[in-house]
C-alpha cells in the first residue's frame, strides 16, 4: 500500500527557468564561449542522464556560478495540489538544498504539507546517495515500498529509489526532463510532462 509521497523540489516544484538563465549567464560572463555553444552541450549532458550543469564546467574548464534561490518560483497549482494529495498520502521531501529550505518552503506556502523534509544541506548527504532516501523513510516510519519518489532527474531522483525498491514518477520539467529513461535497468512507475498531472499518474497505483 502507498502511504508516502515523496519529491524533489527543484525543477519538480518549483521552476528554476529563470535561475538557469541567471547562473548561465554568470558563469559565461568572463569566458569566450558563448551561449549558444553551453546550451547545446547542456542539453547533450542532460539526455545522457548526467548532471548537465556540473558535465559542462569541466568539458569547457568553468568556474562555478552561484544559485539565485531568489528567482526559484512554483510551478502554476502546487499549493492546491498539495492541499489536495495531503488528505491522500503522507507528504515529503527529498532535495539537494542549499540552506534555508524550510524558509523557502513556509514563503511559497507550502510548508504544512510535508511530514518530513530530508534536504542534503541538514543531512550531510546528497542525492544520489542512498543515505539521503534511507534517513528520510525512517524519519517517516515508512518501507521503501510503502513510498512514491517523484523528481524531475533521472540520474538523482528516479535511480536511487528504484534501488531502495521505491516506486518512482518522473516529471519532465527542467533540464533533467531532457533524461533519457532507456538508460536505466527498469523504466519509472509513471512518467507524467508536469508536476499538474500527479493525480491522474497516482490513480495507476490505486
């Protein structure tokens, strides 16, 4: 039986489009390559399943640029859904998060709804890393099988839980929507194109 929910926020949640914009812009602001050039081996990165961001930094010896948590926003209808699904499921977070996600999450409206908040910053470790999802189920009292992982990457949400025996969704959002899901050893429960479409992947499961 699925008793717990759990997601990732960025580009699950909430829309990074802008900070993307914001960090690329930064990190090429000094170089000679040019946007167009970043962009198009990003993308490369990201259908290969690889953390696009961190791939293009060493294929172009780039200097990382700070995150712009103030441009984050949410996707269009997730208070309500969240509202909606936590008269469901118990509801959680597995993230890789700078601090102040707990702020960040009370500003956005959402806070109430998550029983357990697993960010890499207050765990010490970080998705991939089994650590993460094994501290958050036993916060939550919960089986591997008794959990939904819901994240927009592959290589860092949809992976690691398949391993722990979770049930996994994998929204194409961002640029970990670019994944391509035949490169891993079983395809996700549900894929759904936006985080609005949760509901209806849910009712798969009933």
């Amino acid at each position: 039986m699925l008793r717990w929910l759990f997601f990732d926020v960025g580009s699950t949640l909430v829309d990074e489009t802008l900070c993307d914009q914001a960090r690329i812009a930064d990190t090429l602001r000094t170089s000679t390559v040019s946007a167009e050039a970043f962009i198009t081996r990003l993308h490369a990165f990201a259908a290969q399943n690889a953390d696009a961001y961190k791939a293009c930094l060493k294929h172009f010896s780039l200097t990382k640029a700070p995150w712009r948590s103030d441009l984050e926003q949410l996707y269009p209808g997730v208070p309500a859904l969240m509202q909606q699904l936590s008269g469901r499921y118990s509801l959680g977070i597995i993230a890789n998060q700078n601090a102040g996600l707990e702020k960040r999450l009370h500003e956005w409206g959402i806070l109430p709804y998550f029983r357990v908040i697993a960010s890499s910053h207050d765990i010490g470790a970080a998705k991939p890393d089994p650590a993460i999802f094994e501290k958050a189920l036993a916060a939550a009292g919960c089986s591997p099988q008794e959990a939904c992982m819901i994240g927009d990457r592959l290589d860092n949400d949809i992976l690691p839980a398949q391993r722990l025996g979770m049930r996994t969704i994998w929204v194409r959002q961002g640029l970990g929507g670019l994944g391509n899901p035949l490169l891993l050893f079983r395809q996700p429960d549900a894929i759904i194109e936006r985080i609005g479409d949760l509901s209806a992947a849910l009712g798969l499961f009933a």
